[in-house]
C-alpha cells in the first residue's frame, strides 16, 4: 500500500500557504495599524522579510513618537539588511540611532550601517565614497564601543577596507610610471609612501619609484644625467635596506648595474 503520509503533508503545507498569504493580503490592505503590527512581528520571525518589511514601511509613519516606534523603526531597518536593501537599510539604521540615542540597540545599529555600507564598497578601481563611509562608521563603533562582542568583525572589515583604500591610491601613484612620466611618478610615489607609511603596497611603492627615477636618469640630457643617477642610487639604497630581499631584487640590480657604470663614464659638471 502507498505510504499517503507524504501527501496528505504535502496538501496541509499548501493549505496552511495559502490561508497564510490570504491573511497577509487581507492585513495589507486593512487599516489595522495593530494587526500590521502584530504580523509583520510574526512574518519577521518566520524569516519572511520582504513581507515583513512591507508591513513595516506601511506602519512606521504611524508609530513615530510611540513607545512602540522604536521597535517598528529598528525592525524595519533589519528587514532592508535581510532583504539586501544596503543603501536604504543603512539610512534607516542611521535614522534610528538619531531617534533613539539612549536605545540599547544604538550599538547594533551603528554596526550593522557600517556593515551596509561595507558591502555596498566596490572593487578598488571604482568611486570608493561607499568604502570611505563604512570607514567612517566602522572606526566610529570602533572608539565608542571597544568592549564590543562585534569588535573582531569591526577590526576585519575596517581592515579590509583601508586595503582597498591604499591599493586605489597605490595604483593611481603608479600609473604615471605605466605611461611612462618618470617625474611625476616619482613625486606621486613618494607621497603615498609619506600618507602610507605601514601599507602592504610600501615594497612595491618603493620600487617602482626607484625604476621611474632610473629611467628618468639614464634618458636625462647629459648636464642633468649625473645628478639624477645619483638620485635613483639614494632611492635603491633605501630599497634594499629596507627590503634585502625583495621580490624585485634580481630586476633592481641589474638597473642598479647600470647606473654604476653610466656614472663612472664622466665626472659632474656644475649645476647649468
């Protein structure tokens, strides 16, 4: 005999989905604030949160000023993260913790807009106003609430983001070594080694600062050569002593090899 236990499940699960977005209509459509109350509560803890967070929207105007707005306004905001609503989930975050300063859930708050809008962070090579902000929000939750069980994800995320930060910077710096103005480079170079001074991105920095003042010596008119040689040998100094060794260290010495032998084929003349 077929086991029907399967079916007849199957025939009260459809049954109980139906009666339940009947209900769902019904309340949507009706006046109740309470009864939207009351199953955006529900839909919410049975995980269902773009229903819940339809009901919500249409019932926080009337909350506002309540005891029970504070709810509704953070419950809100909580549907948005769920549903993956970034940008508007972080302005209602936002606008709880203004609304209720003294809640317990301002910390909470805090974090999950920064979460937001660390999601929201594009790759690198993009407007980076997103990143800039999670920042902001994450080193905000960071000074006012360290004790914080969430601090580990704070610290990781603000981590990842100050990476994504200085690679942006890094590679707008270099690029004038790719198209090859050596000058600019250099002092492009340079100043993200000064604003970065612990980056990941600083070995590399430092070499292509160096490759830029080597090209931009051994291409120099002769009365300019001398001098900025020199200049590119002060650079690789650095490099290796700071880095012995480098990734870069067989293509540096071989540059560093050259200049050696441009410099030993004259002897300066003055400054023109």
């Amino acid at each position: 005999m077929i086991n029907k236990i399967p079916y007849f499940l199957g025939i009260f699960f459809c049954f109980v989905t139906i009666s339940s977005c009947s209900d769902y209509q019904k309340v949507l459509k009706d006046e109740d604030v309470k009864a939207k109350y009351e199953m955006a509560q529900l839909l919410f803890d049975q995980e269902d949160y773009k229903r819940a967070s339809r009901l919500y929207e249409q019932i926080l105007p009337r909350y506002r000023g309540k005891p029970q707005g504070e709810r509704v306004t953070y419950f809100y905001a909580m549907t948005l993260l769920k549903t993956k609503n970034y940008f508007l989930a972080a302005y209602q975050f936002e606008t709880f913790q203004k609304a209720f300063p003294k809640s317990d859930k301002v910390s909470e708050a805090l974090y999950n807009e920064a979460y937001c809008y660390f999601i929201e962070s594009p790759v690198f090579s993009l407007d980076q106003s997103s990143t800039e902000q999670a920042l902001d929000k994450l080193q905000d939750f960071i000074n006012r609430y360290p004790d914080s069980e969430l601090m580990p994800e704070a610290n990781n995320m603000a981590q990842k983001l100050q990476y994504k930060l200085e690679k942006k910077a890094f590679e707008i710096a270099k690029q004038y070594n790719t198209i090859r103005d050596y000058k600019a480079a250099i002092v492009s170079l340079n100043s993200f080694i000064s604003n970065y001074p612990g980056t990941p991105f600083r070995e590399d920095a430092l070499f292509y600062q160096f490759e830029s003042s080597y090209y931009l010596g051994i291409n120099s008119v002769q009365h300019k050569k001398y001098e900025r040689l020199k200049d590119a040998q002060k650079i690789y100094d650095k490099f290796v002593r700071y880095y012995p060794e480098s990734k870069f260290g067989k293509k540096s010495s071989k540059m560093m090899q050259t200049i050696d032998e441009e410099i030993t084929k004259f002897v300066p003349t003055k400054k023109s």
